[in-house]
C-alpha cells in the first residue's frame, strides 16, 4: 500500500470527533510486522496512539497528528461523497485529505520505510490523537501525561498540520497565537421602549463595552508574531418584540493573542473593563472566558532550520517561517521539546471538497522520510544532548 492508498483508507473511515471509525484501527494494522511498539493511549470517548522504534532512552524525534476530522457539512454539495477517498485525475477526495489524514499516512509511511532499512540508533515516536478538532481534552494532552508517567519522552517534534497558503513548501509554523473565548452577560432593566428612562438598556451598555475593548490596541506585533486581535463574534438581546428594551444581552468577542500576552493578564483586563463599564452604565455584567491555548513560539534554530532544509531539498523552495493561524495541539507539545509544523497546502481544509494532489502527498513523504534520516546525522553529532536529569 502507497501512502496515497494509505491516505483514502484513513478518508474511509468517518472519524469525526470523538470517533475514531476505524482509523487508528488501519495503523495498528499497518505496524503490525514492524520492530514499532504500540500504545493504545484511551481517555473519556477518545482514543489515541504512541508507537516508538528504537529505545525509549535514545534521542527521539516526534511526529504529532491527529485522524478526527470535521464533520462533512452538506453532503449534497460534495462533488464525491466526503468519505470516499476518491482519487480522480491524482487528487484525492475527502474529509481529512487536507487536515490532516494524508500526513498521518506520511509520516506513518516514512517512518516504516526507515524503520526497515536501518539499525536504531536513535528513535522515531510517533504520536496520533483522535481528539484535536473537538474539546483537545483526552487527545495529545492525553498522549503527553502518559509519556511523562511511562518515562517516554521526545527531543524534537513535527506536526503535519497543512502550514502552506497556496504552494507546497512555501510555509513552516514555528509559532501559533493563542487564543480565548469571552461572552459577557450584560443584565440591564426591562422596560418600555416609549419609557427609556424608566428602563436601564443593557443594548446601550453592551455597545459602550465593545466600544471599551475594540478600542484598546492590545500591541502592535511582536519580533515574531503579527500583533493581536480582538473580535467581536455574536451579539444577542434575543428579542422578537419593537416596544420593548431587553432585559439581558450576551455578547460573544474572540481574542487571538501573540507572546505579548497570556490568558490571565487578559482576563484581569477583561474583568477591569467589565467592571468599568457595569458601574457607569448601572447595569450588572456577568463574564465566561474559555482559554483554547496560549502563544507557542519555537526559536527558528535546529530543528526549524532542518526541516527547512528537507523541504528545500525536495520541493526546490525556501519555506518561510510563519507564526499565523488558529491554535494546534503544538500549544501543548512546545513545553516539552522544540515543535514545527510542516505539511500540505490548506486550501481546502474544512471546506467541501476538501481535497489534496496526491503529488503533494508523496512529497510529504519524501519530505518526512528526509527529515527522518537528517536526524539520524543530527542526534549523532548531538549525542550528548539528552541529560537523563529531567
Ligand atoms: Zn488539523
């Protein structure tokens, strides 16, 4: 099986979160007959994977994925059904071909191809969580409490997150903002809407506080990261009626925020502006905040430097490194080791008719597979670099 069947196999099954479908199913099967231990890593609903080559104690580099996808959206507007991995005029068709089933089959693929043709003297972990386009509560975060409680650990990691805009090659994450979720509550007086004065309008108030924090210019950039942003997302009064002022507004605003900031600061500032605003508008404003993540930023040195070198080698382009986008489960793994994320153009990710050409994806491999073989160079010179202290 080549690495694009292996890939439409994975589109095959429908692991929309927080089922697997049979896909991490497809990969025990597929290490069967190689020297990779396997871990079932099972938490909550989901289920994960770790599987390592070589000892645990050698130097270890790290490939993170996940198999869950998005679900479908309308089916009917799918050009060939989202879970068919079909492969049409060498592009293949399917919920996951972009985010992120065909770089699981890569590195799976590279690892293997390795793993047969050489002696280990360092080692390959590979790490494939079925939780990362759900809550992330029981997926890497799950993967990474168990290598810490079984000793197994990692010195350099790639996630094959798609990283490229438009071209192949053209893009390596070495940085994500983090990002929070705030709705606020603001409880005003119900009244007649002839009788404004006799009323507390929480609309009015809920406008002055998005005035307050829209206002506020959080930074502007930092030496690696755009600056950040803070949108308002959704607001409600959920009021059908034109004669009377609301009693409640609730007001949704996302802020994506870069290594000027962490979550607590921001929140702090959140309930200061609240609280600002509650008292001159007499109104009562009740906050929820949802943290997705914090900032991850992996200096471009080592290992950024080496898979830009892979991705030269293979695609004949100089990558840029990038600190844009979403959140992805790198806001974990970065507090153990050095995290980049390399893998397809985006394009189509989570859209209809997300789909990949299958050159990209043998690309990928190649890419994987190179940087698997640097490393070998690389943990070989660095043999001393895993103090066993920590
Ligand atoms: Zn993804």
């Amino acid at each position: 099986m080549n690495v694009v069947e292996l890939a439409a196999k994975l589109i095959q099954c429908p692991s929309v979160t927080p089922n697997e479908a049979g896909a991490l199913k497809i990969i025990k099967e597929l290490f069967k007959n190689t020297d990779f231990e396997i871990y079932d890593i099972d938490k909550g609903d989901i289920s994960n994977l770790f599987l390592r080559w070589g000892v645990k104690d050698l130097p270890t580099l790290g490939f993170s994925g996940h198999i869950d996808v998005v679900p479908a959206g309308e089916l009917g507007e799918w050009e060939y059904e989202p879970f068919s991995g079909r492969v049409s005029d060498n592009i293949l068709h399917g919920r996951g071909a972009v985010d992120m089933k065909s770089a699981v089959a890569a590195f799976c693929s590279a690892a293997i191809k390795f793993s047969k043709n050489s002696e280990p003297d360092f080692s390959i972990a590979l790490m494939i969580t079925g939780d990362e386009e759900g809550e992330a509560k029981y997926g890497t975060k799950a993967i990474l409490d168990w290598m810490q409680k079984n000793d197994q650990r990692i010195d350099h990691c790639i996630i094959g997150e798609p990283t490229c805009p438009k071209t192949f090659g053209e893009a390596i994450k070495i940085g994500r903002k983090g990002s929070m979720t705030c709705t606020f509550t603001v409880f005003g007086k119900q009244g007649h809407s002839a009788y404004p004065h006799l009323a507390i309008n929480p609309i009015n108030a809920t406008l002055i506080l998005l005035n307050h924090l829209s206002q506020e210019k959080l930074d502007s950039g930092s030496k690696s990261f755009e600056p950040s942003t803070l949108v308002a997302t959704s607001i409600s009064a959920n009021n059908s009626t034109n004669n009377v002022i609301p009693s409640e507004v609730n007001t949704t605003i996302n802020i994506r925020f870069n290594d000027y900031h962490t979550s607590n600061k921001l929140i702090k500032w959140l309930g200061k502006v609240a609280a600002k605003v509650s008292k001159k508008t007499k109104t009562k404003i009740d906050y929820n905040i949802k943290v997705s993540g914090e900032h991850f930023y992996t200096e471009p040195t080592d290992l950024a430097q080496l898979v830009r070198k892979s991705v030269f080698k293979i695609t004949g382009i100089k990558p840029a490194f990038s600190t844009s986008g979403g959140t992805s489960d790198a806001r974990f793994i970065y507090k153990k080791c050095p995290v980049v994320e390399f893998g397809l153009v985006g394009e189509t990710m989570h859209a209809i008719n997300e789909s990949v050409p299958t050159s990209q994806i043998f690309a990928l491999e190649k890419i994987y597979l190179d940087l698997i073989e640097e490393h070998a160079h690389y943990f070989k010179e660095k043999s001393c670099m895993r103090p066993r202290s920590t």
